[in-house]
C-alpha cells in the first residue's frame, strides 16, 4: 500500500512538462466529465474540450519531430495514410459538405490521433502509474456505481458510476470493465497480482455488469479469456484464473437474471445468435441489428454499384449533439439506429473497403504489438495487455459506439503501451534534448 501511495505522489510532486499535464486531462478526463455534466445539468459541449487539448498535443508533437517516433509506428502510418487517401476519395465521389467529412474524420479516428500522442509523450514509468490509477479507479467507481444503484435507483443504461448517469454512460463502464479484467488476468498470470486481489476484481466487475445490465461484457470476458490464454505461456495459475473466470461468468449471470428476471432463458449460444441476427432489428421495430447490419445497409440503403465499395462518404450520414448540424441522411434515417454500432457506420459511409479497412487497423495493432515485445523493445505484460484490447475493439465496433465516443482515450491508451519502450529515460532523454529548442 505504501509503494502505491508513494508512486500515486509522483504524479504531483515530480516537476512535469506542460504536455504531461494535458496527457493527464485527457486520459483521466473520461472519468469525470461525464458525472460532471449530468450532476450538474451542464451543456454535453463540454466534452469538447478534450478535443482542444488533443489539438494542442498534436500540434506540439508535430513541432517536435521525432524520428524514433516515426520509425516505430511507420506501418500504421503508412496504411492510416493509404486509408485516408481512400476515404478522401469516397467523399470526393459523394461529395456534400466539407464539414461533414471533418467531422465525420474526428469521429471515427479520434482514437488514432490520441494513440499517437500517448506513444508520443507517455514515458513508460509514468505508464505503470497510470494503470495503477486506473485499478484505484475501478474501486471508486464500484463504490459509486454501488450507491447510483442501492441509493439512487439507477440501473441498466442509466447507470454509469464515475462515468455519468445519462442514457448509454455504461458505453463507457463496458470498456473500462473489459480493461481491468484483462490487465487482472495478464498481471496475475505474470505473478504480479495476488490471486485473492483478482478475484475480488473480477467479482466487483461482474457485480456492476450485472447492475448494469452489460449482458455483453460476459461473452467479451470469455473472450478475453481465450485472448489471454493464447498470448501468454502456460502456467498452473493460467488453469486456475481460467476455471475462477467462468465461475464468475456464472455467477454473474445468475446476479443479472435475479435483477432482471425477463433474462430467463435468454443466455444461450443460440438465442444470443438469433436476438443478434433477427431481422426484426435490435429494437423489434424495423431498425438494424448488430450481425445483420450490414446485409440491411446493403439491400435497403445502397442503390448504386460504387456505394458497396466506398459507401456515401464519410461524414455524410453524421450527427451531432447539436441538431442543426446532423446530416440529411441522418435525419430521414435516424429510425434505422446505425448510429448505434461503429461498424454499420462505418460501412454505411466507407462502404466494404473501408470497413475492412477499419478493422485492419486494429489487426496491424495487434500484430505490431506481438512484434514490439518480441523483439525486447517494450515490457511483455503491456504488450500483452495492448494485444488483448487490440482484439477486443473488433468486437467493440460490433456491440456499440465506444470507438466513436470519449472512451476511445482509454483505449487508445491501453493500445499504446505495448508501443512506449521500456529504456524510457535513455530514450526519451535524448530525443527530447535534442528536438527541443529549449534545452538547446
């Protein structure tokens, strides 16, 4: 506890560049803001500020040039350049306003341009108390979620602890809850967390799920679990934190269906399927749905050969949390809830090259993550950690919008640790002393 207490110190007392301090606001933001504005009725523009403080840091990275930096995320930047160039020329075809491809632009690659500051600028001993930060975190929000729900009667989409009260706050509380359980389970098989600690975790993540009503983050914890056994070497503890993990799940779901007994008989493999597929839509009303989104854009949006390839341009089927600035398409087609799931977006604007695109990101991530620990140049157990959410934004893509709202700091930030290097003093000492005018 001590040890903790003391590093968490560092975080005020160490003299620190301003660009720190902005990296703090912006992974931490996510955190608060939301709780902020819902408590206090506050204007939801509010959370453009982070956008700010983005723009400042890309603005002092590209003054600050840095060659390692380049080289060692080059295959991502030349295949994010080649993506860009295609949806470029998906808006030029479906050309409508230049602001709705801003903007459509910010929203779907927010995640990228935060990656590359936190590669940028996070050192990878400030990285460790992050995510100890992170797991102090976890245990305020329980708490909070615990009083939202005991108190003041919060639950389901309502209830979002530390992350707001407002309809689709657990959007949030589903990725943060997927990136404790997975760093508790790579720590712990790394003989870093005792085995009692996790499961106290897992118990409390499970615990809020079920509070919450995130039926989906039990199959995303299974899979987390397949992903972790995959990439780490076996161990006992691996047989004993995998038998612990679907016990969980077990109870869990069995806490979810005393809450909301309507999930009786609901949690099988096939009734997931066909609630998943149903051509009924996510709602029952004629909407779309997650697995059959793609077949529906096809069949009831798409009228022309090219628009299965490059869709209607990104950004031309956008919205916003000020009316006036929703698209057109948006507003004669809002019934359909594509705007629910970040891979019908994304399709429905970029069309089948773009989706594929999209996801191969998060593939080149994964890949590039596996190459950097191997390769000795970052630390295994946040390589790992890095992979395993890699992995996951595919299926977050599919269940929500988490890669198109502020969450996407959390993950951007789990994503670039495995490309922080470990010999983070020599490193960036270096590199900062001689790009930096100041120092000179």
């Amino acid at each position: 506890m001590q040890k903790t207490t003391l590093s968490i110190q560092k975080l005020y007392i160490k003299k620190r560049p301003l660009e720190d301090y902005l990296i703090m606001f912006l992974l931490f933001m996510p955190f608060l803001i939301g709780l902020i504005i819902d408590t206090f009725s506050l204007p939801t523009a509010l959370r453009f500020a982070q956008d700010g403080v983005l723009l400042v840091l890309l603005g002092i990275m590209a003054y600050r040039y840095d060659n390692r930096i380049r080289r060692e995320i080059m295959p991502l930047l030349v295949y994010f350049a080649a993506f860009v160039a295609i949806l470029f020329f998906s808006y030029l075809v479906n050309f409508q306003s230049l602001f709705y491809f801003l903007w459509g632009f910010r929203n779907n690659f927010r995640f990228f341009f935060a990656f590359l500051v936190f590669v940028k600028f996070i050192k990878f001993e400030d990285s460790e108390l992050y995510l100890k930060i992170f797991d102090a975190l976890f245990w305020i929000n329980f708490v909070v979620c615990l009083i939202q729900f005991f108190v003041f009667g919060y639950k389901q989409d309502f209830l979002g602890g530390l992350f707001g009260t407002a309809v689709g706050c657990n959007i949030y509380m589903n990725v943060f809850l997927c990136i404790i359980s997975a760093k508790s389970l790579i720590w712990f098989i790394n003989k870093k967390e005792k085995f009692m600690w996790v499961l106290l975790k897992l118990f409390a993540a499970f615990l809020i799920g079920a509070l919450a009503e995130l039926k989906f983050f039990y199959i995303e914890f299974i899979v987390i679990l397949c992903v972790v056994s995959l990439i780490t070497r076996f161990t006992w503890k691996k047989v004993l934190i995998i038998a612990a993990g679907v016990i969980g799940v077990i109870v869990g779901v069995t806490i979810l269906i005393q809450i909301f007994p309507e999930y009786v008989g609901q949690f099988t493999i096939k009734l997931l399927y066909e609630s998943a597929v149903s051509n009924k839509g996510y709602t029952s009303s004629g909407d779309i749905n997650r697995l059959s989104a793609v077949s529906t854009i096809s069949k009831e949006i798409f009228d022309k050969g090219h628009q299965y390839f490059v869709g209607l341009g990104l950004g031309n089927c956008d919205l916003s949390s000020i009316s006036i600035f929703n698209t057109p398409f948006y507003e004669s087609h809002q019934s359909m809830h594509y705007n629910w799931f970040s891979h019908a977006f994304m399709f429905l604007e970029t069309g089948y090259i773009g989706l594929i695109l999209y996801f191969g990101i998060f593939i080149l991530m994964f890949f590039m993550a596996r190459n950097n620990y191997k390769k000795g140049y970052s630390d295994l157990m946040c390589s790992q950690l890095s992979m395993t959410v890699a992995f996951l934004c595919t299926m977050f893509a599919f269940y929500n919008t988490s890669l198109r709202v502020d969450s996407v700091y959390m993950i951007s930030f789990i994503i670039a640790l495995a490309f922080i290097p470990k010999k983070e003093k020599e490193d960036r000492s270096l590199t900062d002393s001689a790009s930096d005018p100041v120092s000179q």
